[in-house]
C-alpha cells in the first residue's frame, strides 16, 4: 500500500505536533507555531536545528504528513507512568490532514 501526499499548507499545521518531510537537516520535525525543530548533526554529534517552513521563496522545511502518536488502549494502570505504557496502544493509519 501507498500513500501519496501534497505538501501541508502552513495554516493546517498544529503546534506541538510532529511532521514527515523534506528538510536540510532532517526529515522529521516538530512545529513549534513558528519553526520546525529536527534533530540534525553538528561536528558529528547530534543536536537540535531550527528549520523555517518552506514557501514559494524561503524555508527549508517541507511537511507532508502528521505523525499519529497513538493512543494508549490497555495502560498498565491508570495513574502516572503506569497509565502513559501500556500493553497496546492504537494508532490511526494514514493521517488524511
């Protein structure tokens, strides 16, 4: 199966939320409402780049699909970290935004 995805228009981005792309450092970025953050590599060591979203005439990073970070379904308790891990957790497959 195959998903095919246009780019998402910037106005449909939400803060917080984690983003498949195109970027000059990385290809996974977090919007924060203004910049996307990826991890990139300074010196070989792993660090935290800011990346502007790409339009017509500036930015270097393009976001295409929405990561669905799951929603747990069978936690291991309710309170804490026992309700955050879990023994199942559900996913919503092909995020349409």
């Amino acid at each position: 199966m195959y998903v095919e995805k246009h780019s998402i228009p910037l106005e449909q981005l939400s803060r917080g939320a984690w983003y498949v792309g195109r970027g000059r450092n990385g290809n996974v970025g977090l919007w924060d409402g203004e910049m996307f953050l990826v991890i990139g590599y300074k010196f070989e060591r792993p660090t935290i780049k800011y990346e502007f979203p790409y339009k017509d005439e500036e930015g270097t990073f393009q976001a295409f699909l929405r990561i669905d970070e799951g929603t747990m379904i069978e936690p291991f308790g309710n309170i804490g970290w026992d309700a955050h891990y879990g023994r199942l957790i559900r996913f919503n497959c092909c995020d349409h935004e």
